[in-house]
C-alpha cells in the first residue's frame, strides 16, 4: 500500500483509501473504527479543525465547553449483551470502562397543570409514576411497554416508509395528556417530524430512554472522543482535518474520488457519507428540492451558584401550553416547550470543583427567522440576548429556582449548527425522511448517521457500525 504523510495525525495517510469517510462526527469515527479493525486504510475527512461534529467541544476563557452533550442514551447494565450500547462496544472492540460512563439522578416530564412524570434507569419506577398520575391509563400503559419490548424495529415492512407513533398511541392509551408527555422527551431526543415520530423510530427511543435510560461520561464529551479516537489510532485509522469536501468525482453510479476545497483530489474504494442525504447528493451535483420542514434548535448555556440548583434532577423535559406542539415555530424560538439539562446531576460525575454548575436550556427554534435576523449582526446578537433572559425567567419558573446570580456563558441558533457542521437548516436530526438501508443508488457511496434514520450518540455510532458492516466489509 502507498502511503502519504498527513499533517494533521501522526498516523500515515493511505493514498487510495479502502474506506473515505466524510464527516468526523460520532457516526465517521464509529464507522472508520469498525472498518479499521479489519483494513486499516481508512481515512476520515473532517471539515472542522476536531472532530464529534454535533457532539463537540471548544474553549472559551480557558474553559471547555460542550456543544451539544445532555445526556447519552442507552445507559444499560454491562452484563446485558443484547443491549445495543454493549453492542456497539463490542463492535469497536472496545470496553464499558472507555467510556466511564455515570447513570442519571433522575428526570421528569413536566406538563401545565402541575402534571410531572418523573423517570430514573429503573423502569418500574415510571409505571409507578404513571399509576399515580394516569391511574385509568396504567393497564394500556403496561400493554404498551410490553408491545414495545416485543416489538422489532428494525424489521422493515415491505413498502411502509412511517407509521405514526401519535396515530398509534391514541389508539392504545386513553389519555391524549399522557400520550404527549411520553411523545414530548422522545421527540425532543430523536424526532425528526414534526408533532410526530416513525412507529420504528419511537420504539428504539422509548427503549433508549426509558427502559435503559440516560447517562453521561464522568468528564466530558471530550472523554468520549478521545477514547474513540484512540481506538482507531491504534487499528492505523488516519483522519484530515480542515478537508472539506466540495465534490464527489462520479462515473456509472461509482464514486472514484473526493476532491477539497484547495482541488486535491482523494481516490477511494468505498465512501461512506455521514454529512446528510441532501448535503450529500449536492456534493454529487443532484440538487434536491425542499421537503417537508426540518427542526431546529437552541440551546443556552448559564451558570448558576449550586446552591440555587436542584441536586437530584438531571434532565427536565416540559411543556407549559394546553397543547403540546413539536414543530417548527412561526416567531425565532418556542419557548412554550424545552429541555433543561443539569449536568452535575449523574452519579459520580467528576464535575469541576467550582461553587457554580451549568445549566442547559433548549428550545425548538426557526431557521428562516434566524436567518433574517441575522441580516444584522448587531440584531443577531440582541436576539440571543434576549432569548437567553427569556429562557432562564422560564427555566427559574419550571424549576422553582432563583437565577439572581445567573451568568451567560453561550448560545447556539440553528445557524451556529449549520455553520459549524453543514447540517442544512442547522437541523440536528436530518431530514424528516430516511434512507433507512443507506443506500444512494451507488455501488461504493452509501450513507450513514443523522439522515440514515439513527439518531443521538448513540444511534448515530450504531449507524456508522452497521452500514459498514452491511455494505462495505462483506464487499471488501
Ligand atoms: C445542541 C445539541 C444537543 C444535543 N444533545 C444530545 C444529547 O444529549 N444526547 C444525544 O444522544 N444526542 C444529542 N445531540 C444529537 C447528537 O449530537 C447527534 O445526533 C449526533 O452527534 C450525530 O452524529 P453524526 O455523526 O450523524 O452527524 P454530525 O455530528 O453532524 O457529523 C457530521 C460531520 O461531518 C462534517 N462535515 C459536514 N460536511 C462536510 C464536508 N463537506 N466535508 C467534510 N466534513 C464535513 C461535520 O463537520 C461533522 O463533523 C445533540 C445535538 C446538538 C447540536
């Protein structure tokens, strides 16, 4: 094999890689891992200067922050060997302390009129919460859960692209009230569609957090990465970063090289895109209209004195309006639904020793208002300004907390995630239609991550892992 040295790592660069993968996101690292183990001559392109893509990191005033980490999903026991987070750790052949992973406090979905469902890792204590709150509802609630854990959703029916999951809960649980709290933090975790999810994409949600549950690394996503990164280093795997991709160089339905933004050009056996269906086939040169409308995000971050914090809540997921409403907003942000994330709270998490913890607030937010918004930088600014006073005064009242010595650290509009990830519309979960098999109609280009229809951290490795596995080993 031909090498070139690569400036940016210290592993050499294969010249015509087995595997190209674009993106260096939790998805192309899992991917270019699984690939690695077996042919080593995997190069990942990443545009950014480090990678985890949606889930990543930077430094302001000394200090790290994360972009995107609530919590990780899928937090199940070490022995369970169906589970898919020890799945996907045997996969990348790599073990449950890599990642020193700490199990959640405890959470809640709060609705207006005082209506709180609280959940922890033990499932039998949200049935016991449902018995008090929606005791005419339990009997359909234990049928649903057990449908659920029989359920297969990874078995296609031939032809059916989306069943509604809203669709079929009004037809299992009587009350619609409880129907969207259990809709309200699967949606916000991992819908793409808006007041709705896929059937499929429901159950691998309410299994992701409700039966197994949420964690965090004791550090911080950081932790994760370089773990993951590691692990690929030490299988020879090479990553480029500042190497954005500008073009995929096609004949016959093969892609034969990427070229860069400079105009090198990269040859490859086999590219596996992460970026985004849409964001993929404009590098092919097939333009694509619109589609159905794609959820954005922001996200706040603030820190407060401890002592003004709750100690034993890490995720509050809530709704304040009669109905809730899980789409795009006409004004720049929602502020009638969100998630508050206490980082702090998971059980042993290191933390830093400081008086103060973060606390997290997202909202679902529109792409077009913040874009016209931001026509002017000075109004952009004061926008984000006045968002954050609004969603703290929000987040004071949802958790009964004072917020007089508040400080505002950051936020991030959906032109922020766009901007530093390419995601179009700066939609963290896609486009509302997958392509579940990742195929692009190419016999070496297929598609992994967001717009495969995994979603998370967790989902979105789990995709990296299996269309490698599905489409690239058994052909190498
Ligand atoms: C604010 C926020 C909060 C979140 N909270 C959570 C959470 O608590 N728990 C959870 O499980 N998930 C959370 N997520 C979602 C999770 O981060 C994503 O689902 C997951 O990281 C998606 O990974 P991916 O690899 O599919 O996509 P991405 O992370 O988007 O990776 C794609 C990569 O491709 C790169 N790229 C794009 N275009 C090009 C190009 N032309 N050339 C080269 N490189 C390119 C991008 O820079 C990026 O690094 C959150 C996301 C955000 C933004």
């Amino acid at each position: 094999m031909l090498i070139t040295c690569n400036p940016c790592c210290k592993t050499p660069e294969p010249l015509r890689p087995s595997l190209l993968v674009l993106g260096g996101g939790l998805s192309g690292i899992a991917a270019a891992i699984r690939c690695a183990r077996y042919f080593p001559d995997v190069l990942i392109l990443e545009q950014h200067v480090r990678s985890g893509g949606l889930n990543s990191y930077y430094y302001r005033r000394g200090r790290l922050f994360e972009t995107g980490l609530h919590a990780i999903t899928n937090f199940a026991p070490p022995d369970d060997k169906k589970a898919p987070l020890n799945l996907l750790l045997r996969q990348l052949g790599m073990t449950r302390g890599a990642l020193a992973l700490r199990a959640q406090a405890g959470s809640e979905i709060r609705f207006s009129g005082g209506k709180t469902l609280a959940f922890t890792n033990n499932f039998t204590y949200l049935t016991e919460n449902v018995a008090q709150v929606f005791p005419q509802s339990l009997a359909a609630f234990k049928q649903l859960a057990q449908w659920l854990r029989d359920f297969n959703p990874f078995a296609a029916t031939p032809g059916v692209h989306f069943r509604s999951a809203r669709a079929f809960l009004r037809q299992r649980l009587p009350d619609p009230l409880l129907t969207d709290m259990l809709l309200c933090p699967l949606s916000f975790y991992g819908s793409s569609v808006e007041n709705d999810m896929d059937l499929s994409q429901f159950a691998i949600m309410f299994r992701a957090i409700f039966f197994e549950g949420l964690c965090r690394p004791a550090g911080t996503i950081k932790d994760v990465l370089d773990a993951l990164l590691k692990r690929y280093q030490e299988l020879a795997g090479a990553i480029r970063y500042r190497a954005k991709v500008t073009a995929i160089i096609h004949e016959g339905g093969q892609a034969r090289a990427v070229r860069l933004e400079d105009g090198e050009e990269i040859d490859c056996r086999f590219l596996l895109s992460t970026i985004g269906h849409s964001e993929t086939l404009a590098l092919l040169g097939k333009e694509t209209a619109e589609e159905r409308p794609r959820l954005g995000f922001v996200e706040n971050i603030v820190s407060l004195p401890k002592s003004s914090l709750p100690g034993d809540k890490s995720i509050v997921f809530f709704n304040t309006s009669a109905k809730f409403r899980y789409a795009v907003p006409d004004e720049s942000v929602d502020f009638t639904s969100g998630v508050l994330c206490l980082p702090a709270n998971f059980l042993d998490c290191h933390g830093e020793e400081t008086a103060t913890a973060c606390l997290r607030t997202t909202h679902l937010a529109n792409y077009e208002k913040w874009r016209q918004i931001a026509t002017d930088r000075d109004r952009y600014q004061a926008e984000k300004q006045a968002v954050f006073v609004k969603s703290l005064a929000i987040a004071r009242d949802v958790l009964g907390i004072s917020c007089a010595n508040a400080v505002y650290e950051d936020s991030f509009t959906p032109l922020t995630v766009a901007y530093f990830t390419g995601k179009r519309h700066g939609a963290i979960y896609g486009a509302p239609d997958k392509i579940k098999d990742g195929d692009l109609g190419f016999t070496n280009l297929f598609l992994a991550g967001t717009d495969q229809g995994f979603l998370g951290i967790i989902g979105s490795m789990l995709s990296g892992v299996s269309m490698v596995n599905r489409h690239i080993l058994p052909k190498l």
